[in-house]
C-alpha cells in the first residue's frame, strides 16, 4: 500500500495507523486485536512492515495461524480491519478528552459481512461509544445490526435510559421517523 497514495483509502488508513505509533500493550493495540480476535474473529494478529519508504505491506495472521497479506483476505474482514485500525487512529489523535466530540459517519458497513459479523458491529459501536464517548451515524440496510441494537437493549446489556441508539426508517414512499425503542 503506497505511501504516498491520496486516493486508495486502505494506503491512508494504513499510513496514518503507522504513524501514531501504537505499540503493542497498549490500550487501543489491545482493543485492535480483542475486535480482530475474540469479537470479529478474523485475526489473531496484525504486521506491518515498510517497503524503503515507498510502502507498506500488512500482513495478517488469520485463526489458524497462517499468515497472508491484507488484502488476500475476503472483503468483508479488510472492510473491518481497516474499520479499526482507523478508530484506533482517530482515537489515539484526538486523546480520551477531545475524542467525546467525534462523530463517525460510517456507510453501509455490512457490505460484504455475514450476518453474524453484520450483528457485531452493533457490538462494536456500542463500545466505542461507551469507552471513548465517540458517536456514530450509520447507513445501513441491515437487519441484523438494526435487530442487534434492539436486542441489546431487550437484555439490559445497554440500558434503556442509557441507549446510545436511535434508528430511523426512511420509507420510499413517505417521510422517514424515528423507530423508537421501548422497554
């Protein structure tokens, strides 16, 4: 992935990951690899290694300890890769003050994802919500993630007077309104 590359979103999200310099046993290097592992189970771990200033090469290790490169991968784990090393970015920029302030607009993050990885992030979004007070405005079209907000407030594992979620419907025909949730 090319340095210098301005319009390949991967090469930006890798560069400007790499020069926050989060090492390993860190708080957000930990949270990279709890999403990567024990959440989205889609690597154990991550390498990313210069090419004499050019570029970067980034190599996963997928469950079965095998390594490949980033991009060997299927769409829907590089789409949440470099989903997290881009929060993990954003987050370690903006510090545990000024990251409350930050908003992410995130497009139709369940293309190419299972629907049980399309439930996650709702898991995910919570978290960096609560942990780190950033907010998030989604497209989607996903039932799975839509249903997994609703559950998660269903169980109490988000409380209802705590629900970091609003879900809106935007009919075809008709205005759009607000789906509110209910104990």
């Amino acid at each position: 992935f090319s340095i210098e590359d301005r319009n390949d979103y991967m090469s930006q999200v890798i560069r400007e990951f790499v020069a926050e310099r989060i090492v390993e046993g860190t708080e957000l290097s930990n949270f990279l690899y709890d999403w990567m592992y024990k959440h989205f189970e889609i690597a154990m771990g991550y390498d990313i290694k210069p090419i004499h200033g050019e570029a970067y090469t980034m190599e996963i290790t997928c469950m079965n300890g095998e390594k490949m490169p980033l991009a060997d991968l299927g769409m829907g784990a590089v789409q949440i890769i470099i989903m997290l090393l881009r929060l993990a970015t954003v987050i370690s920029r903006a510090g545990n003050l000024a990251i409350r302030r930050t908003t992410f607009i995130v497009e139709e993050p369940e293309q190419n994802l299972h629907p049980k990885l399309q439930s996650k992030l709702a898991d995910l979004f919570a978290f960096v919500n609560e942990k780190y007070g950033c907010q998030f405005v989604i497209e989607t079209h996903s039932e799975y993630l839509i249903r997994r907000t609703q559950a998660m407030i269903a169980t109490g594992e988000v409380p209802f007077e705590e629900n970091p979620f609003k879900v809106y419907y935007f009919p075809q025909d008709g205005q759009p309104y607000d789906m509110e949730n209910q104990e």
